[in-house]
C-alpha cells in the first residue's frame, strides 16, 4: 500500500474524527511548553464540582447531611430503596428529605436541598464523597492518604483538595464498596489490593497495617478520549515530523516500545501509536487492568487475573503472552511489561509478530534495554547475556522515551533506534531528543525538540513498502 504524502500516514485515523489543523509548519523558532492543557486555560469548565462541592457544603448543610442519613436508614426500607431505579430513588429521598427538614424546620434552600439529596443518592448506589470527581473529567488521578489528606491531578498539575470523608470508616466503607463490586476482598490479612472499576479506572488501595496513616488510594480515572497522536503533537509532546516518523514506523511493523517512569504518559503514547496499526490485522492485547482503546474492528483483548482469597487462580502476564501465540495475532500488545512474560515476547517479536507492542518502565532508552535484560533473566531460560542481547536487539527497532518535566508536562524526550549489536553490545542511535533550553518567568519549561542527523536505518524498509520520508524531517539540529 502507497502512502506517498507526508502526512498520510498521521491523518489516517484523525481525519475521520475531527479535522485536524493543516500541518503547522513546526520547523519555526524555539517551542514553549504550556503546563497545562490548552483547553484549560482558555475556557474554564463552569461545572467544576471538585472544588465547588466543598465550600457550599457549609457545617450546617454537613451537619442536616449526617443527621438525615441516619434517619433515612432507620426509617426506610433501604434494601427496597436500593432496588428502585436511580431517577426513581432520587425521587424519594427528595420527598423524605424535603419532609423531614420540614418538620424539623431546618433552614435549607433549594440548592443546599438539592445537593444534599445528591450527596445521599451518591452515598447509596455511588461512591460517596468520592463520586462528584470521578465524574471531574478534567481530574487524571485521586491520590488519598488517609481521609483526611486528598490530591487530584488536574492538568499536569497535582493539587490537594478536601473530600468530605466523615472518618476512616467512611473512607473504608468507600473502598469496600468498590473492591466488593469486582468480586475482591480487603481486610487486615490482605491490605493491598488492585482492581479495575467499573468504569474502567485503575484502582488501587492498601490499607492498614500496611497503610500506616490509614487507607492509601489511588486512581487513575479512565478516560473514555484517549489522547490522539495529533492531540499530542497539539500539546507539543512531539513536533509532527517526529509524529509521522513514529506512525510510519508502526504502521510499517517496526517493533517500537515506549519508555517512560510512572504516569509519564506511556500508556497515553501507546495507545495513540497503534492507531497506526493497519485495520486488516489481528490485535490481542494483554493487560493488568485493561485501559487500552484500540480502534481496530480485530481486538482481542485480555487481562491477567489476581490470585482468589484462597491464593489460587492467578493467571499471570506470561501465560496470556503464550496464550496469545496460540490465538493466531498480527501483533501483540502488552499494556507494560514487567517480569518474566518479557522472554516470550522478544520470542513473539522475532517470530512473525513484528509490530507488537509494549510499554517498559525506565529512565533512559538505554535503561529500558537493561531493565529487558534482567527481565528475560527472570524467566529462568539457559541463555547468555549475549544471546539475550542478540534478542532484543533483533526484536526491537524503536524505543521512544517519555518523559514527565518539572512543570508537569509530559514530553516525548527521545526517540532512538536499535541497529544491532557490536561485540556484545547493543548499538542505539538516537534520532531525536528534547533538551530544555531554560524555565520561563511562568515556571513552564522551555526547550526544544531537534534531529540529531542521524538518518534511521529503516527508512530504506519503509521505502520498500512505499512509505517515503522527507528527508528535512532528520536534517541535524535543525530546531524542529
Ligand atoms: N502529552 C500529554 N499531555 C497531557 N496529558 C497527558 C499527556 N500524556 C498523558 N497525559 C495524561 O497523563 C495521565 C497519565 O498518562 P498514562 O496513563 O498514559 O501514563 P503512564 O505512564 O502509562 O502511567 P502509569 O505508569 O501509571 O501506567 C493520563 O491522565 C493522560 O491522559
Ligand atoms: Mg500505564
């Protein structure tokens, strides 16, 4: 298949969505990062229920709040309540709430009334204090260290916010509810846990003994639009040259592997790369907690299992990677790897599957090469280090890194390819990088992206399936 324009390649998908913008020409002056989304500083959202929540809850509304509660589940048939549907429920807490400050000649107007019939309807389908900013689209991550001591990020940017949790118990009572809805279990004899919401949030929560100040949480909220590559180049993560080679390189079956440290967005980069994944293949993708939305009509997806209470029944990434040789793939896409499954599929990638996928968690490119190596070590196969080395350097072409700056901006700090090895040394050059020039009076980070000259090496493979690059796009230390 032809794809002789430049941008062929990175409009495949966007443009069926959105219009997106004519190419900016990127090759202009130095970039300046922004610290927060676009979107954000220029049209604040009017519902920002994660703030606004708390002030208007003033200690008498707190106060009505708790008290009604208790009479609701005294008085009330709460297991029938429970059963109606959402609209219907809200309905009759209305009338019950609405009766009750009456006789008890509460002074409440009609916002506090209707805030606090939400508060209760959250607290009896929902997740209590918790549910206005999971509805928060702007919210990434909440980060609760006992209850009293809440942050959520916000654009880039973590900030501590007050969630009204009564007390610990209250707090428990949240975590119970979501654990027990997944069919999982947390107690003292099992104080960590890890579950997929049913909203597709990552979950996770280790309460006390190992919670020292009380139960530790931390979400990572789905989020139903998943950034697309062309967004990112928009927040300028990556300039659109580096943009094109990627999604060529993907599209083409070059073996790529995002690195990157905690939240520093690989998840994000993945899942906007394989965008690039022609729509005739077969995708089986394997995760802890499955976030990935691949686009493509052939998606297989899977997710590893935890052992049961009585410790049996794990199914770990290793026996999905095997499993899914068995399924007949194109590629295989392995959310992050971590252990031991890393041996079988540097197998997979040098055996037919090229173009697979993975994210690492790893400082460096060259970091990442080390971390696969101890990997592979752990699957306790007979093998050199030279061997090992042979292996990935054979399975893997790209390594792009991700990185998360001191201003909380996420930014593609390199791009490096593998070429082989020499004696037993794994040979990467980098054919792009990111270097901060300095931080502005706003605190944001500056810098920008430039070529190193390097010309990758696959760019004759990429010609002979009739993706053709310009060859301004690897010009040395051109500012891009
Ligand atoms: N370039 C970007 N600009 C703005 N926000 C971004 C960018 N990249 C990622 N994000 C946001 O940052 C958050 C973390 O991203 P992501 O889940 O991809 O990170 P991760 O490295 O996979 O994290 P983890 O280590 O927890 O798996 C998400 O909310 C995502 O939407
Ligand atoms: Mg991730």
């Amino acid at each position: 298949m032809a794809m002789s324009s430049r941008f062929s390649a990175l409009r495949k998908r966007s443009e069926t969505k959105e219009k997106q913008e004519e190419a900016a020409p990127v090759e202009t002056s130095t970039v300046v990062i922004p610290s927060v989304k676009k979107g954000e500083t220029e049209e604040p959202k009017a519902e920002q229920p994660v703030v606004e929540n708390q002030p208007a809850t003033s200690d008498r509304v707190a106060d009505a709040r708790v008290r009604l509660h208790r009479l609701l589940i005294e008085e009330i048939n709460l297991v029938a309540l429970e059963k109606l549907p959402k609209d219907e429920m809200r309905r009759q807490i209305f009338d019950f709430v609405s009766e009750k400050t009456r006789e008890e000649r509460m002074a409440i107007n009609v916002a506090e009334l209707d805030s606090l019939v939400d508060d209760i309807v959250d607290e009896m389908v929902g997740l209590g204090p918790l549910e206005p900013i999971m509805r928060d689209p702007d919210v990434a991550d909440i980060l609760i260290n006992g209850h009293r001591s809440c942050f959520v990020e916000k654009g880039g940017k973590l900030q501590q916010i007050s969630i009204p949790f009564k007390d610990e118990a209250h707090l428990m009572r949240v975590i119970n509810k979501i654990v027990a809805a997944v069919g999982r279990r947390v107690d003292e004899s099992q104080p960590l846990v890890d579950a997929r919401m049913a909203d597709g949030s990552r979950f996770n929560a280790a309460i006390r003994p190992i919670g020292v100040d009380g139960p530790l949480v931390s979400i990572r909220k789905f989020s139903a639009d998943k950034l697309a590559l062309h967004k990112l180049v928009e927040f300028q993560a990556l300039t659109q040259s580096m943009a094109e080679v990627l999604a060529a390189a993907v599209h083409a079956r070059k073996t790529t592997i995002i690195s990157g440290g905690t939240g520093t967005g690989k998840t994000t980069m993945l899942n906007a790369l394989s965008a690039f994944i022609p729509e005739d293949e077969r995708l089986i993708t394997i995760e802890d907690a499955a976030e990935l939305q691949l686009q493509q009509p052939h998606v297989g997806r899977m997710e590893t299992r935890p052992p049961n209470i009585e410790g049996r029944g794990e199914v770990k990434q290793r026996e999905l990677v095997k499993n899914a040789l068995r399924m007949r793939p194109d590629r295989i896409i392995i959310g992050e790897v971590r252990g031991e499954e890393a041996f079988d599929m540097l197998q997979a990638m040098n055996t037919g599957h090229e173009g697979s996928m993975t994210t690492i968690h790893a400082n460096s490119p060259r970091d990442s090469i080390s971390r696969l190596e101890q990997m592979i070590g752990m699957a306790g196969m007979p093998m050199t280090q030279s061997s090992i080395r042979n292996q990935i350097s054979s399975a893997i072409r790209l390594i792009v890194q991700v990185q998360r700056l001191a201003d909380g901006s996420r930014r593609l700090t390199s791009i490096s390819e593998l070429t082989g090895t020499e004696g037993d040394v794994i040979q990467i050059q980098e054919i792009y990088r990111f270097r901060k020039t300095h931080i502005d009076t706003d605190n944001r980070v500056v810098g920008e992206f430039r070529a190193t000259g390097i010309r990758p090496r696959f760019l004759e493979e990429l010609a002979e399936v009739g993706i053709s690059m310009s060859a301004e796009s690897f010009e040395p230390n051109r500012v891009l």
